[in-house]
C-alpha cells in the first residue's frame, strides 16, 4: 500500500514552449487531485511528464522524499489509465490484471487471488475468465482500473479515461475510482474538461 505523497515543486511543462505558470501541488495517499481544463491546455502533458515520458522544462517531481526527475520511467512505479483501456485480447480478465504481478514474480495463485479481488470490488467478480473483446466499454473501464491498481502504484494517473461513454455508466467507474483509490490508498491524479466530474471526485481541483 503506499505510504507517500506525490508532490510537483516549481513544475514547469511543454516542449520547447513553457504550456503552464510553475505549478506547486501535492496529494497524499488516498486522494484524488483533479486536474480540469480545455483540450490543448496542457493536461496530458502533465501526466506524460509526472510519468517520465516528457521532461518537465523547469522544477522537482516527488514521490515521498525520492525526487522523480531522473527516475526512468519504469523505476517510478505509477499506474496509468488512459481513455482506451488498451488491454490485451489474448488474455482472460483475471491474467490481464494479474499480468503485472506475474512479472514481478508473484506465482499465479497470489496473482489469481489479488486479481480476483480486485474484480470482486469492482464488481466483476464473476467474468473472471471471459476476454476482454467481449466487454462492455463500462466493463473494460473497470478491468482497465483494477490492472492499474493491482500492483498497488505509488501514484495513479488517470487521463480522461471514461469520457466516451454515457453518463451514467461513467458516474459508475467514477464511483469505482473513488472506492479503489481510498482503499488502496493510493495518491491519484485524473484529468477532465469537465467540471461535474471534478466535483464527484476530486479532493481538491486544480483548475487552468
């Protein structure tokens, strides 16, 4: 479970071209900072740089007291969830979540049943065994999640995940992210345009 922050210092993003003022934020183990704006403002940057894609232009990334700015981005131990939930088709629901622990060396009864219940919280306890081209969108969201979590991250990045669906079937996985994240205790950072969305799920926002 993870016992620390994220914390962004003097954090300045873009390419060539600063996209944002500094930034200056932090959330802790368990709370999710919504981070709401208008396509092209810079949102995804934000996530590609806190995940080691992109550099950031100027300032510190933290994750406790370990500055992220040198980690690559396979040592930072972040979870992602991006708007196509990018499962993999020749897997099963329970070895698509339990693909990440296998690989790192648990055996396939401690996968199974850290897998089995994840999808028993987010309600998909009994599809365990079905392939992922036979889900719902709402479904492949939820199983997209629980992948993410599986491996209890240091931090969760969430870009806009369930905007293509329905309304009510994206409140739903909203909810889920919420439960899951407070469970696991988990630092979690979502992005959206969307401000109805902020107010469900946010701690607090960060508004551009």
């Amino acid at each position: 479970m993870s016992d620390a922050g994220l914390r962004a210092r003097d954090l300045v993003i873009g390419y060539e071209t600063p996209l944002t003022q500094p930034l200056n934020f932090e959330v802790g183990p368990g709370e999710i900072l919504v981070v709401v704006g208008e396509s092209g403002c810079g949102k995804s940057t934000l996530l590609s740089t806190l995940a080691g894609v992109t550099l950031p232009l100027r300032g510190e990334i933290y994750s406790g007291d370990r500055c992220l700015n040198d980690v690559p981005i396979h040592k930072r131990n972040i979870g992602l969830v991006f708007q196509d939930p990018l499962l993999f088709p020749h897997l099963s629901v329970i070895d698509n979540i339990g693909y990440s622990l296998r690989a790192s060396g648990q055996s396939r009864d401690e996968a199974r049943a850290r897998s089995q219940e994840l999808l028993d919280w987010v309600g998909l306890g009994n599809i365990v065994n079905q392939k992922t081209w036979e889900l719902s969108g709402g479904q492949a969201g939820r199983v997209a999640l629980a992948r993410a979590i599986a491996a209890k991250p240091a931090v969760l990045l969430l870009d806009e995940p369930y905007s293509a669906l329905d309304s009510p079937t994206r409140m739903r996985l909203l909810a889920d992210v919420k439960n899951l994240v407070g469970l696991e205790k988990i630092p979690t950072i979502h992005v959206t345009h969307d401000h109805g969305e902020a107010q469900l799920l946010a701690t607090r926002t960060l508004t551009w």
